[in-house]
C-alpha cells in the first residue's frame, strides 16, 4: 500500500495513479544489502531462486565491490528452490541441507535463514532446524523475520541488526569510554559508505572517546561482536531498536540521534555524545574547528551557485530532516520529498515547527505519482536527487544518488555524513547544478 497522507490535494494520486506500481523497494532488498555489508555471512532463503533478481541489483551494479555472487556459484544468497508445490509438503529439509554445505565453505562466519512469503504460510520452525544444526558447527546461525509482506528494503536492514543484537555473545565487561556506532546503513560497500564509517568515528575519536565498531561497516562478524564490550552504544535511526535491545543485554548507556546528515545533524550528534559522557568542551572545541575550516569553502557558491535554487529529493527517508535544514542554510528550496519505503517510526520527523513549511512529501506512493511530481510541473524542479529507478529520473535536471546507483560508483572517499560528508554533498550538488542552466 502507498502512504500518502502528507499530499495535499493537488498532488494526491489520481484515480488511474492508485493502480500503478508503487515507487518502493522490496523487503530482500535490504536484507541482502546488510549481508553484503558482513564479510564472511550468508543467508538461505526458503524459497525459489528468484532471489537472485534482486541480488543482481546490488552485486556488480550498484556495488561494484560486492561479494553477493560468486563465478563458481558460491554465492552468499542460497535459495532452497522450495516452488509453490512442494511447500506443502516441505518440512525443513533443503534447509537443513543448505545450511550444511554453507558451513563446510572455509570463509563462512555467520548464517543467517529467511524465506520467502508463500514458504512462511506454512510455519515452517526454522528455530528448531537452526538448533540441530548448530549443535554440529560452532558458527552461528540466525534467524531473520520474514516480513516481506508488510516490509520493504528499510525493514530488511534493520531486522538484520536487530537479529544481531539479540544473538551476538556478551562478554559481561564493558570497556570505558569505548564506542560503538549502531545502524550506519551501507547500502553498498563502495568508498562511499566506508567514507561515512571513517567520518563518524573520526567525530567519535575526537572527543577522546573510541569507536571500537560500526554496524554495518563492510567489517567481519569478530569486528561487529566488539559492540558488546562498549560502555556506549550511538544509535542512529536505522540503528535504534538494535541499540536498544543490545543495551538491554550489556548494560551500555544508550545515546539515541538522528541521522548526522547536514552540519546541523552532526553538530547535534556530538553534542549529545558529548553530554552523556562529560566532554562538552572537546565537542565545542572539535565543531568550530570544522566549521571553520569547511564554511569558507561555501562562501562563494550560495550567492552564485546555490541561492534560488529549488531540489527534491527521492530517497532514504531518515534524510529529509537533514536535508530540509542544509538546504534552508544554502538559500535553496526543497520542493518535494518521498521515500521508496514506508514512513518508519524513527529518524524522520518533519516538524513543522523546526523546519516551517513542509512540501509535499510522500512514503511508498504509486510511481506515475511520483513522476508527475517531478516533471509534470509548471516550475521546473532545477536539480532532482535520486536513485537511478526513481520514476522519471535520468534526466537533465538529475543527480544520481542513494539506491539504486547504477551509473556512479564511489572508487575514491566521497562520504556523505558528518561534516566531510556535507562538503561532498554540497559539492555535488553545485557541480550538477553548475552544469545546467538556471530555469529561473
């Protein structure tokens, strides 16, 4: 289903709208991108090999470094073929199966099982399966709930480090001062994403403090078990109910933020791990020496370049707070916002009352929806920022950015959080817009 309660009429979907596909990206989308995003891990899938579709998504198009697949078939997504007619009669087999040639394989670390909604009717009890297995191999194996029915690519990433958080061993020490971020969401692991993981534990460690593990880093399951050990657990919104239920099991101290995209997301970010433990001053030393050395560089490009300018923006829903704040900093007007997801229940607030006017913005809405937004407008919108299957993208108003993609690949730093972060942004944006004339 669409979720369009923040339209207004004008931009509702239309009778004929409601029939289309909606812009949102499936369930197994997101649990393959944090399997991607663990060196070493698996996952077998109940269900039949349609799954490699969605695999192919990620590995070698949108993730030029990703591992999903493999040439000699040791791909890291293993299906048990379970069809439509045999699910009646199936009572865990291939499972068990696949679950015993992943763990002969040298580099396998960590399984994960998950099936497919028309295997799930079944009540297949993959708990009981997992326990004989596991008696055999000293290697973990997980359980991720199935919720491809109510969930998409978002829910699928975070019930993986959920998964992790009610599974990883707990030393029963915690380590003073010691950091560990929760819920970064790599959705691939090119040098975009492990930019960000470099950036904000470069904004941990300078308060002294250290960032001992990032979920998900591109890191292997022992790098990832570091999280028990810390005093500290930094939950961003992908990252919150893993926090959570990790804090429930370790004792750690929770500092819940938003997503540190934008100056003033960051900003608010170190200032609140910076409160919960004592080190306001490092943090008020660290944030002026960053905007000193990073806001010259902007100075000459919000009257020339930025002021005026109108964007919208298709993509994680956990970044429309930072990017309506950035924006409003740089002269420009966002004028329309959606998600291919439903609206979460964390890390996307859009209060009118810190960011004044909203524009319409929509969660998983039909995609001739999406599309007449973006282009059937009597204002032209001067820089679109999406994914390369956002509906309508592709055009010269456009910058490629978020999942999907397909046509820029990251091979050299270029994060996009924390303060390193919003300066690649911005720089993005300019240059696109720099390479369009105005339309106003």
């Amino acid at each position: 289903m669409s979720d369009t309660s923040t339209l207004d009429d004008k931009w509702a979907p239309r009778v004929h709208e409601r029939f289309d596909v909606p812009f949102r990206f499936p369930y197994h989308l997101g649990l393959f991108m944090a399997v991607n995003a663990i060196p070493g891990c698996y996952v077998v899938i109940d269900g039949p090999d349609c799954v490699y579709r969605k695999a192919e998504w990620i590995h070698g198009k949108h993730d030029l470094q990703s591992t999903l697949l493999d040439a000699g078939a040791r791909h890291r997504i293993a299906p048990t073929m379970m069809h439509s007619g045999e699910v009646i009669k199936s009572k865990g087999d291939a499972v068990r199966s696949r679950l015993r040639r992943i763990l002969q394989l040298p580099d396998a670390e960590l399984v994960l099982v998950n099936s497919m909604p028309h295997v799930q009717i079944i009540g297949t009890q993959y708990d009981k399966i997992i326990a004989e297995v596991e008696a055999e191999t000293p290697l973990p194996i997980i359980e991720v709930p199935s919720r491809a029915l109510e969930g998409d690519f978002v829910d699928g990433y975070v019930e993986v480090l959920n998964s992790l958080a009610l599974r990883i061993p707990v030393s029963g020490e915690l380590v003073r001062d010691r950091v560990a971020i929760i819920g970064l969401f790599m959705d691939r692991t090119e040098f975009d994403h492990l930019a960000n993981v470099a950036e904000l534990e470069r904004c941990v460690a300078a308060l002294g403090l250290e960032p001992c593990t990032t979920w998900l880093s591109a890191r292997p399951l022992a790098e990832l078990e570091r999280a028990s050990s810390a005093e500290i657990l930094l939950a961003l919104p992908h990252g919150r109910t893993a926090a959570e239920l990790l804090a429930k099991r370790t004792g750690a101290k929770l500092v819940v933020v938003e997503q540190p995209f934008g100056l003033r997301g960051t900003i608010r970010m170190i200032r609140a791990l910076a409160a919960a433990t004592d080190r306001e001053q490092a943090a008020e030393r660290f944030i002026e020496a960053e905007l000193r050395q990073l806001l010259p560089s902007f100075e000459w490009l919000i009257p020339t370049v930025l002021l005026g300018r109108t964007i919208a923006f298709a993509g994680d829903p956990t970044l429309f707070d930072g990017l309506l704040d950035g924006a409003r900093e740089l002269g420009m007007e966002v004028t329309y916002l959606t998600a291919p997801a439903r609206r979460p229940m964390f890390g996307c607030e859009l209060d009118e009352h810190v960011h004044g006017h909203l524009p319409p913005v929509s969660f998983a809405a039909p995609r001739m929806t999406v599309s007449r937004h973006l282009l059937q407008r009597e204002d032209p919108i001067d820089l679109i920022i999406g994914g390369s299957h956002t509906p309508g993208g592709g055009g010269l108003r456009w910058l490629e950015f978020g999942f999907p993609s397909f046509f820029r690949h990251a091979l050299f730093d270029s994060p996009f959080l924390g303060f390193r972060g919003w300066a690649w942004f911005v720089q993005a944006i300019s240059n696109a817009l720099m390479s369009r004339p105005r339309t106003r």
